[in-house]
C-alpha cells in the first residue's frame, strides 16, 4: 500500500466541524503522496464515502452526530483488514486509548497535535494498518497494568469530592486550606487519572469506577 507521486494514497476525512476537516484536508494537499478522496460528517456519510470511494486511509474524529468514530473503525475493519483507520479526537484519556486499539484503529492522535502528525499518522496506517501508533500507549498501559488510571490520592479523593459538589477550584482551595493554583493542579491530575476533559466527564468515570459510590443524592 506504498504510495508515490504516481499512485498517491487516498484519504477520507470524517469530522463534523467544516473548518476542521478543510485544515486537514490542506495539511494533507501540502504532501504530495496523499489525496484526499472525500469528506464526511457523520458515520452515516463516512461509511457512504466508505463505500462510494474505498480510500486507504480513514481519518475519523471519535465524536459524531450519530455515533463515534468507533463505529466507523468497527464496521471498516469487518470490510476491509487492510483500510488505515486514525481516530483523531480532544478526548484523549486512556479509556479512549483502549477503546480505538480494540476496536480495529491503525492510530490514535489528540486534536492538539500539529497537522502533520495527523498525516504521518495516516502514512503510517496506510502501510501498516494492523499495528497501533498512539504516543500515549506506552504510559497507558502500565497505569492499567499497575491500576494506577483511576486510582487517586486522599487529597485528590477529597478535592472529587467537592467537584462533585460543585465547588470550583478558588472554593476548593479555601476548603482545604490551599493556593488556588495547588486545588487546580490537583484538578488536573484527578482529569488525567480519569482520562477527562472537564468535570462532568471526570464525575461519570468516577461514578462508574466507584470513587463516588459514598457519594449520597444531595452531595457528599
């Protein structure tokens, strides 16, 4: 599935924000062994192009209308063993990580990296589209293999606590007894741990995962 100037490897872009897809779309026109045959929208859309194009390469945000990325990369994978599957997304905990290597994904890249490592992401699923490239990997796999993913300190377990009760960062520190800028790093590293974004993300998993099973209907 090496490409050259001849035959360069063909690309779908999924994502339902129009200035997303288009940035990528001239990140990937800048290199000449790649072309973008389509975009899409949704999974619905991505499994129409899917069909309509059969590219090499799917680059996919997890985040769809109608499903996530992960149902493309399923229903793909089941088609096609050898399609090059990147699953782009901002919510880049662990949980995440997993879910994309499980389900059949070449790559794994945070929307925060720059353009062109979107596009050595798809190079390399483009050759290699059996195999997981994801930098995170390696960090991820020993919190699971350690359990340290959710397992969190007893000053971050009170600082969820108070999240939990919607408290934020300035209200936490005056409860606590600490600078603003210590309650929001502890935050930070509670999100981490929790592969979250923000607190209601950060809630969830650990109501999932029973760090909050304590927790009684009217807070703590």
């Amino acid at each position: 599935m090496n490409a050259d100037s001849a035959s360069p490897t063909t690309v779908l872009l999924v994502d339902d924000h129009e200035l997303i897809r288009h940035g990528l779309a001239t990140a990937f026109s800048l290199d000449r062994t790649m072309s973008v045959v389509g975009q899409a929208g949704s999974v619905a859309q991505a499994m129409e192009g899917w069909n309509a194009h059969r590219p090499q390469v799917i680059v996919t945000d997890l985040q769809l209308p109608d499903g996530t990325g992960l149902d493309v990369v399923r229903a793909v994978r089941r088609d096609q063993p050898d399609t090059g599957l990147v699953v782009l997304t901002m919510h880049s905990g662990d949980e995440q990580i997993f879910a994309a290597m499980e389900a059949g994904a070449s790559a794994f890249v945070g929307k925060d990296s720059p353009s062109t490592e979107v596009v050595k992401a798809a190079k390399h699923a483009a050759v290699s589209p059996r195999t997981f490239l994801c930098a995170g990997l390696s960090a991820a796999m020993i919190r699971r293999t350690t359990g340290e993913s959710t397992r969190l300190s007893d000053r971050e377990h009170e600082v969820l606590l108070l999240l939990a009760d919607g408290l934020g960062a300035g209200q936490i520190a005056g409860q606590l007894y600490m600078s603003e800028s210590t309650a929001k790093s502890h935050i930070a590293r509670i999100y981490q741990k929790l592969g979250a974004t923000n607190r209601a993300q950060a809630l969830v998993t650990a109501m999932r995962s029973g760090l909050l099973s304590s927790i009684s209907p009217n807070g703590r």
